[in-house]
C-alpha cells in the first residue's frame, strides 16, 4: 500500500500530566521521551494498536512552556472520522464510552441535515472533540 501521510495535531495543555491522564483513559496510549526535561512539557498520544500502526496523533505542550514561550493559549477543535463496519451507532458508542471516562458532553450524537452523525464532547483544556461518522466513508 503507498504511503498515507498522517496528521499530527499540535495543542497546549493548561495541566500536561492531566491532560495525558484523560487521553489515556479514552484509549490512547501516551509515548514517552527520551529526555525528562523535555517529557515534562510535551508529550505525545496515539491511537493504535502500536505506534507503528496508529491513525491518529496529538501533541500537547504544556502552557505555559519553555518550549513554546511566545505562545498563546488558545482552544481549539479536532475531529475522529470512526467507521468500524457496524454503522452509524459507532458514534453513540464512542461517546457514551468517553463521557464514561471523563468527556464533557458538548452535543449527544444525532444525524445532520448534510448526511453525517455527529457527537462532541470537551477534554479538560476545553479543546473539542467531534466523533463522527459518514455513510458514505463506509465499505
């Protein structure tokens, strides 16, 4: 199969080791670094049986950060396209199971008028999360 590039979100954290804590409760699995110093302001997340399989990535910096000094916090949102082969249901499952684990419900899952369902939800740095799911996506 050819290569398939992979997007890697970056965002700040207002409490990095929090932040980590909740990723890994909805199923991500947290790469440490090599270096302590820098451990302590970034840390990386995927979603994936491995590293080397996962389909998604996030990066958090803390915030502040020595990293980034000149940055600015900002909220911000990202999307999971889900599609297990089962259906639309998926994105109820999905958000039931997050909200379970500490997810602020923002929007229950429903179907849009544009064919898609769709769900959000906040992490603890008030960053959106959609969960969604389309027809038309599915093999």
């Amino acid at each position: 199969m050819p290569h398939q590039p992979i997007l890697a979100p970056h965002f700040f954290a207002l409490n990095l080791p929090q932040t980590v804590e909740f990723y890994t409760r909805l199923g991500f699995t947290h790469l440490p670094e090599v270096n302590q110093e820098y451990d302590a302001a970034h840390a990386t997340l995927f979603l994936g049986p491995t590293i080397q399989e996962a389909r998604a990535f996030i990066l958090f910096y803390a915030y502040p950060s020595k990293i980034v000094p000149t940055a600015t916090f900002h909220r911000s949102e990202w999307t999971l396209k889900l599609d297990d082969g089962t259906g639309k249901g998926i994105v109820d499952t999905w958000f039931a199971k997050w909200v379970r684990q500490g997810a602020e419900p923002v929007e229950a899952p429903a179907d849009k008028p544009w064919g898609i369902r769709e769900a959000k939800l906040k992490d603890p740095n008030g960053h959106t999360i959609t969960l969604y799911f389309w027809p038309l996506s599915a093999s």
